[in-house]
C-alpha cells in the first residue's frame, strides 16, 4: 500500500514538474490513481498506475503513457 506522504509528493511533482508529465505548462485538473494500488492489490513488485488530466488541449498530444521512477517505485504516467 503507498503512504499518504508518497501519494500527496507524487501529486506535487506530477502538478509542477513538466519533465515528469510532459505537459509543457499546461494546468492539470486531476489526478487519478488506477490500477492494483487503487484496487488494493498491489504487491512488492507493482507499479503506480496514474492518470493525469489537464486542460489546453483539443486532441492528444501526448498519446501512451510515461514510465518514471519516484521514491523508489516504478510509476506508468498516462
């Protein structure tokens, strides 16, 4: 299971950081956790899954998903 303090410093870098997502400064409206750790089934061995929404654009610019490193955890950004 992730600790708040890993969830909340997630989110902070994700809503600041454009290496992390991306996004090239547009505003992110939400952030949504998926997958085994939304589910609570998550292992040792489970990546985070994330969603991140943002404003600003009219078709996907970035299309897949990101894979990061964050604390230690594999984290698949889409």
């Amino acid at each position: 299971m992730l600790s708040e303090a890993f969830i909340k410093a997630l989110v902070q870098e994700i809503a600041t950081s454009n290496r992390l997502t991306g996004i090239d400064g547009q505003w992110v409206q939400a952030i949504g956790l998926t997958g085994c750790h939304a589910r609570g089934t998550a292992t040792a061995y489970s990546d985070v899954d994330v969603y991140v929404f943002v404003s600003g654009y009219s078709t996907p610019q970035y299309e897949g998903y990101q894979l990061h490193r964050f604390q230690g955890q594999l984290v698949s950004i889409s």
